[in-house]
C-alpha cells in the first residue's frame, strides 16, 4: 500500500509540473495589447524621419523611450494587480468628484485624439493599397473597428490585436531582409547617444510618440483579464511577477518593432540622400528602390497598425467611461459601449470635418501633450500613495525614477507643444 502511494503522489505531482511550467503563458497578452499604441502610425511617421533624415544616428531614442516605458507601464500595471481597479477606477475611488471629473474628461479626450490618428492611419494604408480617399477609408476602418469591438469578447480581442503585431512585426522583418543594413553602426546606434545638427525636433517626438496616455489607462485595465485570488497572497505575488516579464517581452517587442522601421529608412533613404516625412512619400519612394513588393507589404503593416491601434483607443474609451461609475471594461455595460462609440465617432467626426487630415493629426498631437502629464502624474500620485497601495507602494528609489521620467516626459510635452504652436 505504501509503494502504491507513493506512486501515486508521484504521479499526481509529475502531472502538476507541466501546469507549474506553462502558467507563464496565462499571463502574455495585456503587454502586446499595449504594444499596439507604441507602433501606431504616429509612431511609423516620427520613426521613418528619423531614419531618413539621420541613418542610425537615433536608435538610441527608441532603446532610452522603451526602458521608460516599461518603467511607467509596469508601475501602471502593479496598480490594476494589486486594487483590482483600473486607472480610472482607481481616480474616482481615491480622488474628490470634482478633481477626477475633468482629469478623466481629459484623459477621454486624448483618446479620441488617438483614435483619429489611428483612423488616419489606416485610411491611408487603404488609400496605398487600393487608392480609396482618406475620408472614404476612414469611415471603412470606424465601421470595421466598431464591429469588432462590439461583436468579440476580450478574449478575442486580444488574440486579433496579437495576431496584428505578429503581422507588422513580421512584415518588417521581410523588410529588412530586401535591404543591406549596417549592423555594426546599427549596434553602435542603440546604445550611443548622438545628437545630429537639427536633431532635437525628431528626438523628442520619437520620445513623445512612445509615451501615450491612453496606454497606461489601457494596461491598468486589461491586466486584470489575468487575475484570480488576489486575497492569497502567493497569488498576488505571482501576478506581480509574471506581469513584469509579460510587460517587458511585449515592450522588446515593441521598441525591435520601431528599430526595425528606422533600421529600414536607413538602409533606403538617407542611403540614397532622400529626406522622407510622409508616410505616402514613404510608401511611393520604396518602389523604385527595393521593388513593389516592399511597397505592398509596408501598407499592409500599416494597415493592421491602424486597425489594432484603433481597437485599443476604442477600449481604452470604454474603460475611462465605466470607471467614472466605478465599474470595469465589459463591452455589454452601457457605459462601456457608450465610451467606446464616444471616442470613436469623435474621432471620425473630426475627421470628416477637418479640411486639412494633417491639421487634424497636428491638433491630436497637441491635445495628447497636453494631457500626458495629467496622467502620468495621477498615475504615481495612486501607486505612490499606502492608502491606495498599502504595502505595494512605490519605494523611495522606484518612486524616484518615476518621478523623473514624469518631469522630463512633461518637458518633453511642453517643449512639442510650444514649437507646434509656435
């Protein structure tokens, strides 16, 4: 009897251990769901100038915005782990009616000021593609964004948004293999600071362009699709755990996304001495350079960046929404819905409405910077704060770094919008 139980402990604990290996997995996702908002055509536009215009001078920016922004967005993420609320939640809980009304007001706002950038990008990946007018196109991405927030659960959402990254990710690794790329002055570009004569326009908006508000309402948000008994508190530490190594896969992910598109503005433009600040101009000038295929396949990656980044701008709306009334993101809540359609049909209003789909992006980007550091510093003001984190609260050093990402991403906003405005 002994010898037969002991085979079957033996058994039992042989047939837990594959489960022990593989939870990591439960937890990948919410990450690359995040990812999207930092390869969002906003991002290809600043990324392609940088290569054109300095080679791989500016790498170093992608490698310096994504450390951080796993900083800030693991520190976000921590919050929705350890309260059970998101961003939003979490300021209509702890902060007075009348201070987390107008920030969340705000923090709508700069979604819907994603959301028509994003709905301008796709539009022109169809308008590359199939020479359909922006305006006509932007109403076809709104029509299929809405249709797939509304008709899927999370779940499939983020398995489609994974599926997107996949594609971009994949189309610009075929990319660069049409191209010769210095890898040894690539190397040297990740991890040296330059600063080029007439530089500092292009290095803080590709700083600017990684640090999106939306973003840090969205993790906080959809981490919590990967609890369970946050009362236990091995529990708690394991999602502590296996969310850090999700946010900073995704984040790798994320800043060899960007590198790859100055990688590849590099090897074709400033190779060839041709200044590029368009993404049509882009998409035109490959052609005759590295084929039609590169072409095709650039619009194509653009096309799937403008639709994930869309869906997460959407979310990210119906999140802020339901958490003004204290409840989470479920797409069959009425505030939910409400919130998603809000920023979405802003954004295709301001589009359709706007002469000039430049001047539209030019006035989103004001909006987010000015908004960015209200989150930022509502997000550490919450994980800073016992009462709100008890024993999870920032520590004096984490705190520390923090604080100074917020200040100089502040600057950084400030800095923009002056030069915009001025």
């Amino acid at each position: 009897m002994n010898v037969l139980k002991q085979i079957k402990k033996f058994l039992a604990k042989d047939h837990k251990q594959p489960d022990i290996s593989l939870s990591l997995f439960k937890y990948i996702g919410p990450g690359l769901l995040v990812t999207v908002g930092f390869i969002d055509p906003g991002n290809w536009a600043t990324n392609i100038a940088a290569g054109s215009d300095y080679g791989y001078s500016l790498l170093w920016v992608i490698t310096l915005s994504t450390i951080m922004l796993i900083l800030l967005q693991h520190n976000v993420a921590h919050l929705g782990i350890v309260t059970g609320d998101c961003l939003a939640e979490a300021a209509t809980k702890h902060l007075r009616k009348k201070v987390s009304v107008p920030v969340l007001i705000t923090a709508l706002l700069a979604c819907a000021s994603t959301a028509l950038a994003e709905l301008l990008g796709g539009a022109i990946a169809l308008n590359m593609l199939f020479h359909i007018p922006v305006k006509a196109g932007s109403l076809i991405v709104f029509a299929a964004v809405t249709v797939m927030l509304f008709s899927n659960s999370y779940k499939r959402i983020e398995k489609i948004i994974i599926g997107f990254v996949s594609v971009i990710g994949l189309s610009f690794l075929y990319e660069l293999t049409m191209v010769k790329i210095d890898w040894g002055a690539a190397a040297a570009g990740w991890v040296t600071p330059a600063f080029p004569d007439h530089s500092a326009f292009i290095i803080m908006s590709v700083l600017g362009a990684v640090v999106m508000p939306h973003n840090l309402f969205l993790h906080s948000e959809v981490i919590q699709s990967r609890q369970f008994n946050l009362e236990d508190r091995a529990v708690l530490e394991k999602q502590l755990k296996y969310e850090f190594t999700d946010t900073l896969l995704s984040m790798i992910i994320g800043w060899a996304i960007n590198s790859a598109m100055i990688l590849l503005a590099a090897a074709t433009f400033f190779q060839q001495h041709i200044p590029v600040d368009e993404l049509s101009q882009a998409h035109t000038l490959l052609t005759p350079l590295i084929g039609s295929a590169s072409a095709v396949i650039f619009a194509v990656a653009l096309l799937f960046a403008g639709f994930s980044s869309s869906i997460t701008a959407g979310m990210t709306g119906g999140s802020i929404l339901a958490g003004m009334f204290g409840e989470s993101y479920s797409i069959t809540d009425r505030h939910t819905r409400i919130g998603v359609l809000a920023t979405l049909i802003a954004a295709m209003a301001a589009i359709l409405f706007i002469s000039d789909p430049f001047s539209g992006l030019l006035i989103s980007q004001m909006l987010l910077s000015i908004q960015l550091p209200i989150t930022i510093f509502l997000q550490l003001y919450l994980t800073s704060s016992e009462k709100v984190m008890g024993e999870y609260k920032n520590s004096p050093l984490h705190s520390g770094l923090l604080w100074a990402i917020g200040i100089a991403v502040t600057a950084l906003n400030i800095y923009l919008l002056a030069d915009t405005l001025l």
